[in-house]
C-alpha cells in the first residue's frame, strides 16, 4: 500500500499501463502542455497533473497533445481504438462533451453493435466533472445522466484514490469503450492505493462505504463524500446508514442497492446532477420496481434543482448537495410514518 | 496510363460491380422489399475505385452515408453488403447496421457512417495509430483515408480533423468527392468556396491535388502522387478534390426537383465515368468492348446471385436485439 492522492492515482495509474502495454496512448489538450512555447513540453504536464512526466517518458507519438479541438480528440480516440490502440483520451471538462457528442454517442458507443459484434473499441474517455470551484454554468457539470443512458459506454465515477487506479487500470485494459468521470474536487484527496501493479477492480460492483440497519444511502463520486460525512454525524444520534458507492453506474450493481434496501426500507439517492431523468430518478425507479414492499418510506432524492450552475459562493453553496442536505433527506425519511 | 490488361480488367470490373449494385438496388428499393434509408453512389464509381485499388488491407478508409462504392472498392464481401442492406442476419453486420453502417475492420473499412462529417476525426485517430506503428520495411508508413462529400466539408469536425492531422504529421488522406449537391442544395450556395473545396484544406497547411472524379485515369494517377507523397514519413496528411456527379438523388425516394431540365440525362451521357472508361481503354486498344461486354454481364449475374441470396437468408431472430451491445457488461 502506498498513500496518494486521487490525482497521483490517476497519473501513477496511466504511467504504469503506458509502461506495461506499448499499444497504451494518451492524447488531449495540454496533456503535455507548453507545445510551441519557449517553455516547451512539459512545461504545464496536463492541467490537473495527470499526466506529468508523461512527454518526456513516452514522446510525442504516445503522448499527443492536442488542438483544442474536441470533436477531432474524441474521434482520434475512436479511431486509435478501432485501429487497434488503447486511447486514453482526456476531455479537460466534462462540460466540453456538449463540442464532441457525435464522437461519443453515435460513433465510439455504436460502433460494436452497428458492426454486427466485429469491431473492438478500448477507448478511455476521461472527463473531469462536478462543481465546488465556482467555476460556473460551463465548467461545473455532472454528466453522469448523459452518459449513463447511452448503451455501448461504460461508466465509471471512482471516490477513493484506491478505487480510481484499481477501476482506471480496469478500464484502460477493458475491450468496451468506457467513461471515466473524475470530480475535481477529489484531485487532492489522499488515500491507501494498493500498488500492486494489476490492481484492478471489476466494473459493477458497488463498495459498501459506510453499514448500517436504518436507511439506505446511494451516491457516486463526490457525493459519496458527503453521504459518508451525514452518516457518520447520523450514527452520533444513533442512526446508521448503509452507504453504497456505485463505482461505475453502467454496469450498475442493482444487487447491491436491492439487497440493502429490503433490509433497511428506506432510501436517499444523492446525486449531482439536475433533477430530471437522472441516475437519481433512474436508482429510484428501480427500487420503486423491484423493492416496492420493502419500502417503509417514500424515496428521497438530494439533488441540485433543475438550474444551471450557478456562480456565487453563495448561490452555488444554495445549488450543490451538501452533508447537511444528506442527513435531513435521512431523518426526513425516517419521520415517515 | 501504365495499367496492364489485369489491371485495367479489374478496375472496369469494381466500378462496374458498383454501378450495378447500386441500379439494382434503385429498382428493389421500390418495392419495398428493402427497409431504412439508402444512399446511391451511382456516377462516382472512378473515385472510389480510382483511390482503392491503390491500398492494401493495412491502409483504412472511413466512408459516408453515401458508402456502398468505397465499401466495395476496399473488399468488402459483394453478397454480405447485400444481405446487410437487406437486413439479414447473415449481412456483414448481422443486420444491426444497414446501408449506413457497413464496415468490415480486418479488410480496412472502418464504417460507413450516418453522420455527415463524423468519419473525418476517426480516420485521423486511424492515421495516427498508422503513425505510431512507423513504416514498413520499404520505408513506406500506411495511410488512413477519410472520404468526405461538399456536404461534410461545411462540418468543424472536418475543419478540426484536418488540422490535428496537419499538426500531428499524422499520415491521413482527406478525400473530397464534390458531386455538387448537399443533400438538396447546390455547392454555389452552400460551399462559401463554391467548387473548391480543396483550397480548404490548402488553407489548413496541407499540400492538395484535384482532378476531374469521372476519369477513372485521372483519379488513379493523381491518387498514386498523393500516395507517394503521404506514405513517406514525415510528410504529414494530404487531400485531394475530385469533381464527380451524383447519378441519384440524395436518398432513394428523393424527388429531386431540384435538378435542372435535363440534367440526369445529360450527365448519364456526358459525364458517366463507365462510358469515359470504356472510350479511353477501346480507343487506345488497350481493351476490346467484348471484354467490356463480358464483364457487364458477369458483374450483372453477380448482383442477381446476390439479391437471390439475400431473399434466402435468415432473418435476425428478436433476441438478437441483445446481441454485441458490449464484449462483457
């Protein structure tokens, strides 16, 4: 074990795969960064240090930097991918999926299938999502609600610098084309990693974060933060809380979530993205199908309303989920009678 | 023109091969036998075959909606594409694609594809995936090709596909067929460089060829100097323009009432690559119009057998739905 950050994991995680597996490239804005400058290569290493080293390492053939030019990265991916390379591709802000959405969703996630099953495409699309830096409308976004609803794309949205290497590794070397959504937030969060160097950790099995018998709390990436920050001020009052982390919402592990609810009978969802046809409304609905007798309560969903991301402290404080809006959803569901 | 008897047998043989499959197709599709939309690539034959024949199964090509004749030029199976377009199970895509979406990976053909614009991006990734894996023993890289129309040169994703291309050095090759119609527009209106597409990509950085898309000849001898010059490392991408004619409207069932009075007869006469084949080849007694003859009718009784066939075939079953979403989920 080592300790690291979430940003190192990311970084260490790449590095070591690139080393391992030549057919392993990485390519997207400024993922080597100071191109044409007299600082030269190297002089930025990607924005948020995950690729740092990665230029002076494997050169410019592996490590492309880019164009600003989102539509030709998530097609180069593509393209790699099919052509037989392990693209690890990095969209700077997942809010620039709006510039390149083709790319994804009618050509990378389609590709398999439209071809009858005999095409292959281990394309790694990294985005990072998620508010917090009063960065406003256009470099805030959750867009898991996007990319979970398209069939032929994996998704993947690790909490833990242990999860996001064990589950970064699992995706590099997965045959799918899948999504990683790093929150930003978590960049500096430090945690024990298993250095083993196949470390992997299967998609669709969900991590119990936090057990309890009371209520069930379902979050990913950086919510579930803020669930295992409510439940462990809950267990105070004695109230305890299963918090289970998703992992990757497609697959989804419905088990885990049904397993635990038939148990405790009540739910909170939390989730980052707006309110409508979400992983929230999505994970409801599900337990509204299939656990609809165990529920002793109506469902409780923690989201932002269904707005923009707004700019102000203040307001965006007023936007986002927050451990305090967690644990009311919990004891709101547990004054149900 | 070095072409030897073979060769020149086999290029009439491909275009010929495409021509049919595509009138064929005009007549089936109007009984309604065939389901979705459908895209003909009548009367830009030379193109298509005029840059295949050069490649081999390293080299890639991404194709458009309007796909059948690159397909058929890159060897894709005749009888799969067939039953595909007819929704088989035995199509070369189990019936999950249709015409918009054949592709065959192992013999270079990445895809048609039903997004105008979209193919550009993915050949570069292709090209530079060609990049990385360096030349081969004559020194020579493989190069990955990106067809486009006047219709797609109007998207960003080509504007940024040619410039990452240009700025990785990748070996791509950006293709322009003008047939002088976006879907149902003219290229005077719709193209602000009306009838020169190719400047566009002059402008990126890119070293550009154009020649008239209905010479097989001049298509081919062109396709060979940009080949020469993209397959040497270190070069980068090119792009070629070539001025072709769309025979059909933009889909089957277009009424094209934009056409001008008489102008599909005139362009079947006066610009129909298979007729100015057959006039260079027998004027230069390169080959005789019975060999010609003998290849229609062959190519004809190959398209036959292959709609008969696909008549035959089996359906897809409903649980197939299910099939080949992911390699494991």
């Amino acid at each position: 074990m080592a300790k690291m950050m979430y940003r190192e994991a990311i970084r260490n995680t790449i590095f070591q795969e690139m080393q391992r597996d030549e057919r392993v490239v990485v390519l997207g804005e400024d993922v080597a960064g100071g191109m044409g400058t007299a600082g030269g290569p190297e002089a930025i290493g990607g924005i948020w240090s995950t690729s740092t080293g990665f230029y002076d390492a494997f050169g410019p053939n592996r490590v492309i930097d880019t164009p600003i030019s989102e539509s030709a990265i998530m097609g180069a991916a593509g393209g790699l991918a099919l052509a037989g390379k392990r693209p690890v591709a990095e969209i700077m802000f997942a809010d620039f999926i709006g510039v390149c959405m083709d790319q994804l969703w009618n050509q990378i996630a389609k590709f398999r299938y439209m071809f009858g099953g005999k095409s292959v495409c281990p394309a790694v699309i990294r985005m990072p999502v998620g508010a917090g830096y009063n960065a406003a409308a256009q470099h805030s976004q959750m867009i898991s609600q996007f990319v979970t609803g398209m069939p032929g794309i994996k998704v993947v949205m690790p909490t833990t610098p242990e999860d996001a290497c064990g589950l970064l590794r699992q995706a590099i070397r997965d045959d799918d084309p899948v999504v990683f959504l790093e929150h930003k937030f978590l960049y500096a969060m430090s945690g024990e990693v298993n250095d083993d160097p196949d470390f992997c950790i299967p998609f669709g099995h969900a991590r119990l974060a936090r057990a309890g018998q009371d209520v069930t709390i379902v979050a990913s990436g950086m919510m579930v933060r803020y669930a295992e920050t409510a439940a462990d001020d809950l267990a105070q009052d004695g109230i305890g809380c299963d918090v289970i982390d998703l992992r990757t919402t497609s697959p989804l592990d419905e088990e885990a979530i049904l397993d635990s609810v038939e148990v405790t009978g009540r739910l909170v969802v939390v989730d980052e993205a707006p309110p409508r046809c979400s992983l929230a409304t999505d994970i409801s609905a599900l337990v509204a199908q299939k656990a609809f007798a165990s529920l002793k309560a109506p469902i409780e969903m923690v989201t932002p309303p269904h707005t923009p991301v707004p700019f102000a402290r203040e307001l965006e404080s007023a936007y986002l989920p927050s451990p305090a809006k967690v644990a009311a959803a919990v004891r709101k569901t547990l004054e149900y009678r | 023109m070095q072409l030897n008897r073979e060769a020149l047998t086999r290029a009439y043989r491909q275009m010929k091969l495409i021509r049919e499959f595509e009138e064929r197709l005009h007549e089936e599709i109007q009984t309604g036998e065939i389901a979705g939309f459908t895209h003909l690539y009548s009367g830009q034959e030379a193109v298509a075959v005029g840059v295949c024949e050069h490649l081999t199964e390293r080299d890639k090509i991404v194709s458009t909606h309007r796909g059948h004749g690159h397909c058929l030029a890159k060897g894709c199976d005749l009888e799969g594409m067939m039953k595909e377009i007819w929704g088989s199970q035995e199509g070369l895509c189990n019936g999950k694609g249709g015409s918009m979406h054949i592709a065959d990976i192992d013999k270079g053909m990445m895809g048609a594809n039903g997004i105008v614009g979209a193919g550009a991006p993915i050949a570069v990734g292709a090209a530079i995936s060609n990049k990385i894996d360096g030349p081969d023993e004559n020194g020579k890289l493989a190069v990955s090709i990106a067809f486009s129309g006047d219709g797609a040169c109007n998207q960003g994703t080509t504007f940024e596909a040619m410039n990452l291309a240009v700025v990785t050095k990748a070996p791509a090759i950006f293709v322009f067929e003008n047939n002088h119609y976006s879907e149902h527009t003219g290229v005077d209106y719709a193209v602000g460089t009306a009838n020169d597409i190719a400047s566009r990509a002059e402008a990126f950085g890119m070293k550009v060829w154009r020649a008239d898309g209905t010479d097989f000849f001049a298509v081919y001898d062109t396709f060979r100097e940009v080949l020469e010059y993209v397959r040497t490392p270190g070069n980068g991408p090119a792009a070629v323009e070539f001025d072709t004619e769309r025979f059909f409207g933009h889909f089957e069932g277009d009424p094209q009432r934009y056409r001008g009075d008489g102008e599909l007869d005139r362009l079947r006469a006066e610009r129909d690559c298979l007729k100015i084949f057959r006039a260079s080849v027998t004027g230069a007694k390169l080959l005789e119009d019975v060999d010609l003859d003998t290849i229609d009718t062959e190519s004809l009784k190959a398209i036959e057998n292959a709609v008969q066939a696909s008549r035959a075939a089996p359906r897809p079953q409903p649980e197939n739905v299910l099939d080949n979403v992911y390699i494991s989920y």
